[in-house]
C-alpha cells in the first residue's frame, strides 16, 4: 500500500510554527502561519500531525483575532493524549497541518437581545475568549464598537502561572473598563503566598460575581468554556438564576469525562 501523502490533501494547510511560549511545563502558546484563514472569534480549528504514517488530528479553539496575521493556540499537555504530546514537541520552524474551514458556534451573540455577556474558562479554555477581547477592543478604538455590548469574564485556575494570558486581560480591562471586566481567580492559593487575587474556583465565585455585576438570564448570555466539571456546576447555577432559556447558555468542552 502506498504511504499516504498528507502533504497534498487540499483540505489543508502546511502551516510552520513562528512563536512558542511555555507558560508552565505543561501549558504552552504557539503561533502558526499557513494560508488565508477566515474565522469568527469563538471558533475553533483543526490541527494536525503526521505519526507512524497516519494523520492525527484535534480541534482546538482559536485566541488571536481575526485580523491578526496569524493564528495563536493555548494548549494543556494531556501526557496520554493523542495530539498534545505532538503538539508539545513543536518548535519555530517546524511544520504541522490545520484545515482551511474553522468551526464552531461558540461565537458572541450580539444579535439575542442580552447586552451583558458572562464568559466563564478554566486555563486553556481563556482562548475564545481572548479572541473575543482583542477584536472588540480593536473595533472600539477603530470605532466598530461602540461599548453597548459588556464582557465578564471569570477566569478559573489552579495556580497564578496558568493564566496564560493574565497580564494581556488585566491590561484590556484597564483599558477597555467601560465594557469588559477581568476577574481571574486561583483554586490553590496555599501555594502562593503572593497571589493578592480573587480565590475559589470559577464556579465557587460565580454567585458572588453574578449578583455584584447585576447579571441574570433576563438581561446575559453566559458561555462556559474548559473543564467539563466547571461546565456542569455553573450551568447549574445559573439555571437558578433564571438562565432558563437554551439560548442564554453557550458551552464549549474540552473534554468529555469517562463515565
């Protein structure tokens, strides 16, 4: 049988790796450049990694804008995993595959009628997220976006050094305080004394921060994003607190756990 060439698939990209951050041994940033790629900022893209002959490949959502020349990925090692130790592997330079048509509904609804929109993640699970800021703070100061629309975000980790992005969203919410606000806390905070944030999980906080923001199911869309346990304690809070309409709730999960 002959050896597949997965380099002349049409369905996708060869995209090279032009940055990496490690954030944490198992937490790191890549940017990749292939061709022409338009998307929505929520969407997600599917990468790919040749392996023993065969193609492997995971959908991962999207953190850089679509304006950006680029596109940027936050990824979590999973060490049994199919794609991120592959992924782990990836330095500047280096090749990998991403298909040419992102997916995903997991985009701000502008549209709905709800002007608030709660945004909840765990770590990797910022990256919608982060896709959302930076374009809207992009089209505010080009005058695209007038402010009527208002971001939350509750962001959810164990330690300070998961916040792959912590230092980017507290510089936009100081910039962009009219409209988006930037809570991260951390679940372990025994382990860093110098932490002077907010602490508990995302979902431990999520009454405290929904009753101080004045937000409910009448007036915000919620979109939960990351650990599949997150995901269920907060749609449950919510629903008690008049999140009852299926559009009032998006979710995206990263995983779905073994039963």
């Amino acid at each position: 049988m002959p050896t597949p060439d997965f380099k002349a698939d049409d369905r996708f990209y060869r995209a090279q790796v032009t940055k990496r951050i490690d954030f944490a041994p198992d937490l790191w940033m890549i940017r990749i450049r292939g061709g022409e790629f338009q998307f929505v900022p929520g969407q997600y893209a599917t990468l790919g990694v040749e392996h023993n002959g065969k193609r492997v490949e995971r959908p991962y959502s999207i953190a850089s804008s679509p304006f950006e020349d680029e596109i940027e990925f936050f990824f979590e090692l999973v060490p049994e995993g199919a794609l991120t130790p592959l992924l782990h592997k990836l330095q500047p330079g280096d090749e990998l595959q991403m298909r040419k048509v992102p997916k995903g509904r997991f985009v701000l609804d502008t549209t709905g009628g709800r002007k608030n929109h709660l945004l909840i993640s765990t770590v990797t699970g910022v990256a919608p997220f982060v896709s959302f800021v930076r374009t809207l703070y992009k089209d505010w100061k080009e005058g695209r976006f007038d402010g009527a629309h208002r971001l939350f975000l509750l962001n959810g980790a164990s330690r300070p050094f998961e916040f792959g992005y912590l230092d980017e969203l507290q510089h936009f919410a100081q910039l962009a305080s009219p409209w988006f606000t930037y809570v991260p806390t951390v679940s372990r905070p025994w382990e860093h004394a110098d932490w002077r944030g907010e602490i508990g999980r995302a979902d431990d906080v999520l009454r405290k921060y929904a009753d101080q923001w004045g937000l409910d199911g009448g007036n915000t869309a919620a979109y939960l994003c990351g650990h599949p346990e997150m995901i269920e304690h907060s749609k449950a809070i919510l629903k008690r607190r008049g999140f009852t309409d299926k559009s009032a709730i998006k979710e995206e999960i990263y995983w779905v756990p073994a039963k």
